[in-house]
C-alpha cells in the first residue's frame, strides 16, 4: 500500500477500515497486537556504571592509572606522607574525568525522549460509529481520525475529507510556509514529503481547516518515527582532538616505558642498588607523562565554552569547540538558519505601471491603495509590542500586514474604517479568499490569490504585462499573490463564490519571500575566506533555494543546485564525483541529510551540519559537530547537535569557528608546552644516568618541577586570546597530526635545549661545590625556572615583544606563583626536605643566564623564520 499514491478507497479497503463506521473494537485489538502502541522505541540505554567504565579506555587515562599505580608504590617504598599527593593528584583527575564525560553522555538521550514530547497525547477517533477521544498511544493502523485547527497529528494519516486544511510541517519539511492539504489531491508515486498533500504526519500541527483522515502508520513506522530511528542507529563521532590526544597517549606510553627499560638496565649493568635505580625509572616515567593534559586540556576547553556563551553559543560537548575550529564544509539548513524564518514582501505590481516597486515605509499612493485592499482580504494580525513583533496567523497574510503597517495602515484601523461585511474563506479547492467591505459608501469584493486561478477571473486589466510581472518574481523565487476587486450594488443574501469571484478588476500583484539574515551574507563571505565551503540543504523548493543561495553568495557559477529526488537517482560513486561541485539541495528527506554528510566525511572533511527541525536531528548527530538553532529549533535538533546557537544568527557560526580554531591553537600551545618541558626532563635523567651513571635530579624535585610547571603556567597559557589573523588559515586536514608542519620536531628540540641547559648547570654545579647536591640543586634551579618562562615563548609564533610581553595577565600571575613556589624550596628550610643545599652567589649569576637562553633562542628562530605561523 502506498497511502499518498493509492486512491483513499483502496487506502481504506488495505487498512480494513470504514470511513463512516471506523474500526471495529475486535480489529482495534488484533492491530494492536500486531503493531504495538503509537509511539517511539528507543535502544536500550547504558548503565551510568557502564558510562563510567567506558571513559577508562582511553589510552591517556590507562597511562596515568599506570603513573599512579607506580608512585603509589614509590610512596609504599620510601615510607613518606608526602609522596602519596602525587598519585592521589592523579586518581582524583581520572575520576573527575570520567564523572564529567558520564553527565556529558547522559544528555545523549534527551533527543529520543524530545520526540516523544512532539507526539500528541490524545486523538478524537471514530471507532463501531462513535466518536471519542483516546490516548494517542492507542491508535492503530486503519483508525479515522478526526482534525481541526490547533490539533497536533498523532500519526501519518491519508486525509478522507478536509475543508481549507493547512498543516504546519517545517520540523519535517524545512519549509517556512503551512502546506496546503487537499484529501482529493492525486500524488505522484516517488513524491518528495513536502509534495504529498493528502497527507498528515505524526508530530505537525494543524494551523488552518478541518478533516477527516485514515491512519497509514503509528510508532517507528511513521515519518517522526523513521527520524528516531536513524538517531538510534547513528553513533555519536569520535572528535580530532580526542583522536589526537589518544595518539598521544599511546606515544607517551611507549616513550616512558622504553626509558625506563633503558636506564634499569643501564644502573644494573653500573652496580646501582635495584631499588634505586628503580625508582629512578619510575620518576622517570612519570615525569615523561604530562599528567595534568587531560585535566588542563579540560579546563582550557571550559574556559572556550564560557567564551562561547557570551557569543550565544552553547556547547553541548565540550571537545565540539576544537572541532568546530577546524570545520571545513557547512551544511546548513536555510529556513530560519539563512532565512529569517518569515514570510516578507518584498514588491508590488499595480496594474497598467511599467515597473515593479519595491516595498518600502513610503511606497506610493497606487501601492499604498493594493496594500490597503490585500490587508482587508487578511484574516492574521501582526501586532507591534514592547517586547517585538507578532505575527499571528497564515505567513503570507503577516507579511502583507507588516507592509501595509509599515505605510502607516495597520489592519485594525483600516478595518475600523472599511467594515467587512461578509467573508469567503479560502480553500486549497477555489485557491482565492474573498472579503466584502464598504468602501467609500459602496460596497467592495475584495478577491485575492494565486495569478495563475485570478487570471481567469479577471475581466480587466492588463493581464498580459501582469503575466510577465508574475513571471519575472517567480524567477526571483518570490511568491507571488494577487489582488483583484469589483464594486456590487447589493450586498447579497448567499454569498456565492463563483458569482462574487468573477468579473474581477485586476488591481496589482505582490511579491513575497522568506529574505535572507543581512549578517548571513558576510558571514558565508568570512566563511569562504577562511576555506570553509557553505552548503545549503534545505526541504524547500529548488528554484527559491537557488535564489537565496545566488544572494547570499553560496551558490557560484559552474556549481549545481539539485532535488532530494535527483540525490536518490544518484550511486554512492556518482555522489562521490559530484559532491565537490552541488552546493544546493532542495526538498531533501532525513535519509539525504545524512548521506550528503557522510559524502563529504569520506572525503576527509570535517562536516558542521547547522538546522532547527527534527528532520535535521539525524544528520546533526551523523556530522562531526551538530549546530542547533536555539530559538526556533526543536528539542529534538538542539538535544542530537553538540551546538546550539541562542540567537539563531548563521554569523556567531563565524565567531564559534573562529574561537574554536583559537582555542585548539591554545591546546596546541599546551602540549608543546608541556611535552617540550617533559622531554627535558627525560633527556636529562637519561643523558646523565647514561654517561656519568648519576641521578641528575631525585624523584621529589622532578615531581615538584611537574607539579609547578604543568599546572598553572600551562593553564594560564591556554588562556591566550585569539590571534588576530587566526580567520586566514585554510582549515586543517581531518587526519593532520597535531605534530604537524614540523610541531613535533619544534618540541623535542626544545626537549633537547632545556635538558642542555640542566646538564650544564648539573656539571657546573657538582664541579664548583663539589657534592652531587649541589648538582641537582643547580639542574632543579634551571630546569625549573627556564620552564617557567618557556610558558611566554610558547603564547605566538609571532615575536613575543611584538604581541607584548605581559598581555596576558593570567600568565603572569600564574608564572609569578610557580617561581615564588620554586624559590620557596631554594631558600627556606624545605630545601632539607627536596634535598637541596646552597649555592654560592656566582652559580645564581651563572644559573640567570641559563634561564634566559630560551627567550634568546626562540626570538631568534621566530626572527630567522625557523618558527613559521601556522
């Protein structure tokens, strides 16, 4: 059976159903038994316990339970209090982690169960003759349901009998406008959902009009339940950057557990007592971790989420903000993303005129007159408030209110003054409203509708230049109405349409159309620039899609803009070929969302999807980072996206992505920052280890170096403020390294400059104060504090005087705490306790120059164009 395409008596004779009796109590329970209640099954959820082992599978996350577990046992080993902060530091990260990705997870569901609240609760139903109302759960294929205007549908129906039915339809369809339903409408076979206008769908509401309609489908059968299902069966994506911090992890793990092998070998070979040398092996180790990452990497990432929320952007996900950063393909819906997501008039013809006028505050007297005669043929209002503007009632009525109101002849006045005495209303049959009013003393018809029914209804005018006029607005993609009138010398008993809607004088045309944001131009502009391409997906008609796309400069010569049925004819390969080169689809499903998605993943993309309807929700899930729309979005789109914008402006896309590439360059700062220092310190301990067979540093001074370094100079360096010319960069590749353009080579240079300066100052510090002490004291001091100030060569690859040195206010409080922090065990008691002894003056003179070789060192490479800005 095919509801849209079979006539309704073979609809109902499938169904076994009567449309004056209804289903029979007896065939009601066996189709219950055979479909089930109408409404959405959703996979079975996880536990939270399982959520929470799940976020322990991360290879960062197994590497620093390894890290704890070890200095845990060094903590066992040397028997001091004070040693087990380190592994409790650890742990207390993990489990904050996975408590914060578990509540993340958890808002995964609320899609399915918006969905739910999108069905209706209750159905008038005709069942054995009578009419009653029942939960809309117990509906059943073959029920006859009855309709009327602010009724939501409770399931895909084929309409019997409607009177002017119009139904709200754009969470499915996209599409701004009420959709017209006729029960004795014919439908093409493959007719898109927007095209199929005898019938109803589950979750829509009915805005205009009355019916009577048969239910196709309940549950996951229905068009709401078919979108449940590809959110059920679409898995949320991995991130860039959780991929990359993964690889990350894996290569510390390699790297510390290598060390370690090396150096415990190495001290036996050397008579080292095993337990010393194990230790030894194990700071190592943990020192090779930059445990904090994934605890900095975090709060870098909130701080980006609160910047967001000033911008009205919300992020779901906290890892969405870097994967924003690096989108490279948009998909966006128009209506209400692009658009305004309201019907505008734009132009009017006036009859006999030679050219179109556009609509204005000040239109002329002949446009002023059809706007005052389409406004009394209106029934919506559009009223002005305080709090902004209402648009009450059918879109293309609000819009000829608004124009009209803008000339200074709001509706209520005029009607005041030009009382209707009697009404036709409209009706998807004749296409035409009709209104009588007195004008001037004499009584008017006032017809309008669309020029191609009012053409042959007009006995005057010039329906020729009016034809052309139409012609040229529809090509424009506007919507076209128009206004015909005749003056009646009675004002007759019956109204009777064919009598009152003929013999009309043509008065003029107005154009109308759903315009663009006037940010959304200049943001898709910035887009473009920065090596992002738009693409608009949409369920509106080709032709008006195409237009907007041309004006808002996303549609470009030699690229195409094709039909969700055309993307049907097409393979998977054909996609592949073409995708690069369509930058519209118009009337596309659900199922063309994802695909379209999909396409451009499988050709390394990063794809952002941004919508509001909850045909949208699949394919906000499926992209690599969903955007909602918050005002007009459903629940259903804002719970599947990772983003939500609060002010639906398709330009704070723009600001998102800019801040997102700000705040993964920040993260990159970080880990450079953070493994260039870790790097260091193992190069240090193994150089040393190797060639003198000395312990360069003790554990407790490595852990405390980590300790002052990894935390808050790392944290306040991810605080930078986004580079000026961040929005000039191309996007990055999907599977870019976050090693790459020769990062990684950067950072372990820098490894090897910090251990350099420490193994100086080891060996010059041993040899002038002859102790081991004085050694490690003199490595501590350098390696330390070289650390501390490598946090400000680590905030640009442009010259640090030229961003200006203490810019970033945070950095300099955090780096002044860590050395107070550093100086704190140099010269107090507590140097007893990390075992540190006194240096004379001129080591201190000796250990300043060291600490300042890497600002000389990296202004240089900058300056030389070693350092290029990435």
């Amino acid at each position: 059976m095919n509801p849209y395409f079979d006539s309704k008596e073979e609809v109902l004779t499938a169904l076994e159903s009567d449309e004056a009796q209804g289903l029979r109590s007896e065939q009601v329970k066996s189709k219950q038994a055979q479909f089930g209640r109408n409404q959405l099954v959703e996979k079975k959820k996880k536990t939270n316990w399982q959520r929470f082992v799940d976020q322990f599978k991360d290879t960062m996350i197994i590497i620093l339970l390894i890290a704890a577990a070890v200095s845990f046992g060094i903590a066992m080993v040397e028997g001091d209090v004070a040693e087990f902060f380190e592994p409790a530091l650890i742990l207390l990260i993990v489990i904050l982690n996975a408590i914060m990705g578990v509540l993340q997870e958890s808002k995964a569901e609320k899609a399915l169960d918006a969905l739910k609240s999108l069905s209706a609760p209750h159905a008038r139903v005709l069942r054995d003759g009578v009419e009653s109302v029942i939960d809309a759960a117990e509906l059943v294929p073959g029920d006859i349901i009855k309709l009327e205007a602010g009724d939501f549908v409770p399931a895909d129906a084929r309409l019997l009998k409607s009177a002017s039915l119009k139904s709200e339809e754009s969470a499915l369809t996209g599409e701004s406008v009420s959709a017209e339903k006729d029960a004795l409408a014919q439908i093409e076979e493959n007719a898109p959902l927007g095209d199929r206008s005898n019938m109803v769908f589950s979750g829509c509401s009915i805005t205009y009009g009355t019916a009577t309609a048969v239910v196709s489908a309940t549950g996951m059968q229905t068009e709401m339940g078919k979108i449940a299902d590809l959110l059920n069966n679409e898995n949320d994506t991995q991130t860039p950057l959780q991929k990359k911090l993964a690889q990350l992890g894996t290569y510390l793990g390699i790297l510390a557990l290598a060390a370690c092998a090396i150096i415990f070998v190495v001290g036996l070979f050397n008579g080292i007592p095993v337990l010393e040398i194990f230790m030894t092996s194990v700071s190592l180790a943990v020192s090779a971790i930059p445990e904090g990452l994934p605890a900095i990497v975090t709060i870098v990432l909130s701080i980006g989420v609160q910047r967001m929320v000033k911008k009205n952007a919300i992020i779901r996900r906290l890892p969405a903000v870097e994967t924003l950063g690096s989108a490279s393909v948009i998909c966006s819906d128009k209506t209400g993303t692009l658009t305004q997501n309201r019907m505008t008039l734009v132009n009017a013809y006036v009859d006999q005129s030679d050219e179109l006028e556009k609509i204005s505050e000040h239109n002329s007297e002949a446009v002023r007159k059809l706007l005052m005669y389409a406004t009394l043929c209106c029934d919506g209002s559009y009223v002005v408030e305080a709090s902004g503007e209402k648009h009450i009632g059918d879109p293309t009525e609000t819009s000829i209110l608004k124009a009209s109101y803008l000339n200074g002849m709001p509706k209520e006045e005029l009607l005041k003054r030009y009382e209707r005495l009697g009404e036709i209303p409209f009706d998807s049959d004749r296409k035409l409203m009709t209104t009588i009013n007195r004008i001037d003393g004499k009584y008017m018809v006032i017809v309008k509708g669309a020029f191609d029914i009012m053409e042959k209804r007009c006995v005057r005018g010039d329906l020729k230049k009016a034809r052309n006029m139409n012609d040229d607005m529809s090509k424009q993609a506007l919507r076209v109405l128009a206004i015909g009138y005749k003056e009646i010398e009675a004002l007759p008993q019956n109204l009777v349409a064919e009598e009152m809607e003929n013999g009309l004088t043509l008065m003029g045309l107005v154009g109308m159309i759903d315009p663009p944001r006037e940010e959304a131009k200049k943001a898709v502009e910035v887009c473009c620039h920065a090596g992002i391409r738009p693409v608009m997906i949409t369920g509106d008609h080709v032709v008006t899609a195409s237009a907007i796309a041309k004006e808002l400069g996303i549609l470009h010569e030699g690229e195409k803009a094709i039909t969700g049925l055309e993307l049907d004819a097409m393979s998977d390969e054909q996609l592949a070929n073409e995708v690069e080169h369509i930058s519209v689809y118009a009337r596309v499903s659900p199922e063309n969302k994802i695909r379209i998605v999909k396409a451009w993943q499988n050709k390394g993309q990063i794809v952002s999807m941004t919508g509001d309807g909850v045909n949208d929700a699949p394919a906000l899930k499926a992209a690599d980072i969903g955007c909602a729309m918050g005002i007009t979005g459903t629940d259903v789109a804002k719970n599947a996206a990772d983003m939500t914008l609060t002010d639906d402006n398709f330009a704070t896309i723009v600001e998102a992505v800019k801040e997102g590439r700000g705040i993964y360059a920040n993260i990159k700062k970080v880990v450079g920052f953070l493994l260039g220092t870790n790097i260091g310190e193992v190069i240090l301990v193994f150089v040393v280890m190797l060639l003198w067979h000395k312990a360069p540093l003790l554990s407790m001074q490595l852990l405390w170096i980590n300790l002052v370094t990894d935390s808050l100079p790392a944290i306040a360096l991810g605080m930078e403020k986004v580079e000026a010319d961040i929005m000039d960069k191309k996007p990055r590749p999907k599977d870019e390294s976050i090693f790459a353009h020769g990062f990684g080579i950067r950072i372990a240079l820098q490894g090897v400059m910090f251990a350099t300066l420490a193994i100086i100052a080891f060996l010059l510090g041993e040899n002038i104060t002859g102790e081991l002490a004085g050694g490690q004291t003199m490595a501590f001091i350098v390696l330390s504090l070289s650390q501390v100030i490598q946090a400000y060569n680590m905030r640009s690859d442009h010259s640090l005087f030229k961003i200006g040195v203490f810019t970033n206010k945070k950095l300099n409080m955090a780096c002044l705490v860590s050395i107070v922090l550093v100086l704190l065990v140099v010269f107090t008691p507590l140097k007893v306790l990390f075992g540190l002894i006194d240096l004379p003056i001129e080591l201190h003179l000796i250990a300043l120059g060291l600490i300042a070789v890497p600002v000389l060192v990296m202004e240089l490479s900058k300056a030389f164009g070693l350092i290029r800005h990435q």
